[in-house]
C-alpha cells in the first residue's frame, strides 16, 4: 500500500500535474492540504476517472484539506473534534477516515504567522485538540498516522539554517513540544529519505532561487503509530515533483506498507 501527503498549494492550479502525478506513481491514498477551492469546485469528477474517490473539507480561497483513496474511504470525519475557532470559525483544517487496513488524518496546521501573533496561540491550541482527538486511534492496534503539513520543524536539523529562523514560527520551543505531545500519545516521526542532498526537506520558499539552493524545511510529516511505523518499508521525499513549471512550494512525501 502506498500513501503520501502533498501540499499542493492550490489544487486547481495543480491539476494537472496532480494527475499526472498519480497515474505516474501508483499511489493508493493520497492526504491533500491547502485545496484552495470549495467543495463545489474539488475535482471529483476527474479524479474518479483515474480511480479515486475523494473526502473534502474546504470551503473557500484559502485552507482546505482533502483524503484521496483508491481502496475505500469509511468512516470519514470533517473537521478536528474539539478543534479551536480562529475569528469565529473553524478552519478547514483536518479530515480522517479509514482507507483499506489503515485509518488517516491529513491535516493542515495553522502557520502560526508570527510568535506575538493570535494565530500562534490559535496553532497551539489546535495541537491539543489535534492531540485529544487522535489519541484513541494512536494506541489502538490498527495502522495509524497524521499525514501533513505541520508547519513546524521538528529540530534544527530540519531547516537549511536555523540561524535564519531565530525568533519565528515553525522552530519555536513551544511548537516543538507540541510535536513531542503527540507523539508521547503513541506516535513517530517516519522520516523519509531524501533523493538529493543529505536533508529530506520538503517545502521551499518560491523566492531567492531557494529551491535550486537547497534552502529548504522539513515540515510536511508523517506521524504513525507503532502497527504503523513496523509496516514501512520505503519512505521517501518525491523531489522531483517541486522542479518545473507551476510546481508546489511544497514535495510529496511517499510512505510504502507492507500491510
């Protein structure tokens, strides 16, 4: 069984590239973040074309979040139980279900802006809930996992220079303590390896040739509980994906099961 996270930043304008993508790839169930569209404008049709059905929760310009499967969708919740309001509303943010042997949450975390900002208090807030919620499924004994992106890097090691990132999100000591609660609730950290370079980053900022330098994050993680994480048997960062044309800022991260 192969599942992956992307962040395709837009899925309209990702399209055809996510098809191609799919097709290329095999991939049985695909965790999409910042949809970008609403529901009426979510590709059913031409996804189930190539196979797929698909569970949504977007509603609009900005956020959204989407479960693409091949082997079934059951289960499915909309929304983060118990999640936090940010200006009155909850954000498209998360959706589960169970797809074939494993159960999956893809998420997309609030950016947290900036520390003294109300979001960051909002992404806190969110990982509880995000932790509350997820804690069942964590310690049952079905393959598990929280596939997303986080925006957050687990340690120094995931960002190109952590010089660079002092005083801002996505390093902060208590964004990272969050990463930590969720997995004291029974999850780890899948690290995937990298096709290039040492580091298996997986956003790059458009800006300043960031790509082609390699000035990059690991922030797009898989997060699985131990029936999970014994089934792995390739992890990797698709690279490739980011080069070209109308790319995402964001690579697939791609995980095999043998399950």
């Amino acid at each position: 069984m192969r599942i992956a996270t992307w962040n395709v930043n837009s899925i309209t304008a990702r399209l055809p590239r996510l098809m191609a993508w799919l097709e290329s790839t095999g991939t049985d169930v695909l965790c999409i973040q910042e949809t970008k569209c609403s529901a009426e404008q979510f590709p059913h049709d031409e996804l189930r074309e190539l196979g797929y059905e698909a569970a949504v929760n977007c509603n609009g310009r900005w956020n959204g979040v989407a479960l693409l499967s091949k082997v079934g969708l059951a289960d499915v919740v909309t929304g983060l139980p118990g999640g936090p309001d940010y200006d009155g509303v909850q954000e498209p943010r998360a959706i589960a279900a169970t797809c074939g042997p494993a159960r999956v949450w893809s998420v997309y975390v609030p950016n947290g802006r900036e520390v003294d900002h109300a979001h960051y208090a909002y992404k806190l807030h969110w990982f509880e809930a995000l932790k509350t919620a997820i804690a069942e499924d964590a310690a049952g004994s079905r393959p598990f996992a929280v596939l997303g992106d986080y925006n957050v890097a687990p340690t120094d090691d995931d960002v190109w220079d952590p010089e660079v990132f002092v005083g801002a999100t996505h390093v902060t000591p208590a964004e990272r303590a969050a990463l930590a609660a969720l997995r004291e609730a029974g999850l780890s950290d899948v690290v995937p390896r990298p096709l290039k370079y040492d580091h298996p980053y997986t956003y790059w900022d458009y800006r300043q040739l960031a790509f082609p330098k390699n000035k990059g994050m690991r922030i797009d993680l898989v997060y699985g509980n131990e029936p999970f994480a014994k089934a792995v048997s390739d992890a990797y960062v698709d690279r490739e994906e980011r080069k070209g044309k109308g790319a995402s800022d964001h690579a697939p991260v791609v995980v095999d099961l043998e399950v």
